[in-house]
C-alpha cells in the first residue's frame, strides 16, 4: 500500500511503452507554454530596440535555447510524464525558470550574462536530470538516452563554466551548448530507431504533441 501511494504522489516517470497514442492536452502543458510568451516578447522587443545584426544572432541563439528547453519539456511530458506530483513539480520548476530567463533576457543584451547562464544553467539542469531519471527508473532505457545523457551533461558542465568567463566567452559558450543540445537527435537517430525496431516499437510524434507544436507557433508569431 505504502508503494501504491508513493507512485501516486511521486512515482517514477511513465515507461515509454505506456504512452497513451491519444490524449487530451493538460491544462499544465498549456500554462507551460505560455510560460515562453514572456522570452518571445522580450526577444521580439530587442529587437525593435536594437535592429541590427548583432542582435539578431543574439536573438537566434537565445531563442534557440529556450526552443530545446521547450521541445525537450514538452517531449518528456509526452512521453513520461504522469498524473503523480513529481510531474506537476518539475513542470513548475521549469516554468519559473523560464520566466527567471525572460527576466535576464535584458541584462544578457546588455553585456551582462550571468543571470542568463545562471537561469539556464537551472533549465538544463531540470532537462538533464529527467532524462537521467528515465534510464535509472527503468534500466532498458538507458541506451535510448545515452546520446541525450552525454551531450547534456557537457552542455551543463559548460554552462557552469561559463559563469566564471568574461561577457564574450560566454556567450561562445551558450553556442556551443546550443550545438551539444540539438545534437544528439541526429547523432543517436539511428540508434533509437533501431532498438526500437528490436522491441517491436515505433517513435512517433503523437497527436497532443503536434498539436502542442501548432499552438506553440501561433504563440511565437502573435
């Protein structure tokens, strides 16, 4: 009984092969999403305040941050995610994260990275620790998230390094952590899919979540 109520309250994430092919999408993930208003409008009044194209390279790698941050979120949600608390918790956590993120956005603009890296640094640990927890909850799927483990595990020894650097280091750095987190979906495709096809399973992107992507678009271009 002890056990039942730990899973209920906390429990370890959903196994992959659990996932429901069809599913309404959480009140959760929708305040999630809006979460990202507050970095896309901070973005978008960057650059109206300063068009040129130091700030649009700026904008695109900030925007390509927090675009992992939310593809990952939403996929782990996706595809692990439960109705017990530690669900809910560390969806929170990512939120005010996000929304710490938005309140630096203007500080990283102005030369100052640190409450930046430091806000995403939070964000990337979040991500890199549920990834972890997929594999240590259930041992075979461990080689799934081998690729994920090791390019976001550098990505966050990077970023806190990048703490200590100098304004221009650091922002190297946030470009090299960008190409270490959109990697490993490349890189580890053709591993996933094969053991998948071991297994007798198929990864497909569900309804909820292609719906999660329209509406994800609609919020950045409004």
């Amino acid at each position: 009984m002890k056990s039942l109520n730990l899973n209920i309250w906390w429990g370890p994430p959903k196994n992959f092969s659990d996932r429901k092919k069809e599913r309404k999408i959480s009140w959760l993930e929708l305040f999630y999403d809006l979460a990202y208003v507050a970095v896309v409008s901070q973005l978008t009044e960057r650059m109206a305040e300063h068009p040129g194209w130091q700030t649009v390279g700026m904008v695109f790698l900030i925007f390509g941050l927090l675009y992992w941050s939310w593809v990952n979120g939403s996929q782990y949600y996706d595809l692990h995610g439960s109705d017990g608390i530690r669900t809910r918790f560390f969806t929170f956590l990512q939120m005010i994260a996000v929304i710490a993120v938005a309140v630096a956005i203007p500080s990283a603009f102005a030369g100052h990275p640190l409450p930046f890296n430091i806000a995403f640094l939070v964000i990337q640990g979040i991500i890199t620790y549920l990834w972890w927890s997929v594999g240590y909850y259930d041992p075979s799927h461990r080689i799934l998230n081998l690729p994920l483990m090791i390019n976001y595990s550098v990505a966050f020894a990077f970023l806190v390094g990048a703490v200590f650097c100098p304004p221009t280091l650091a922002r190297a750095i946030w470009v090299a952590v960008l190409a270490l987190d959109i990697t490993p979906a490349l890189i580890g495709a053709n591993l996933i899919v094969g053991e998948l096809k071991k297994r007798g399973q198929v990864f497909t992107a569900s309804a909820s979540l292609v719906e999660r992507f329209g509406l994800f678009t609609i919020i950045i271009l409004t």
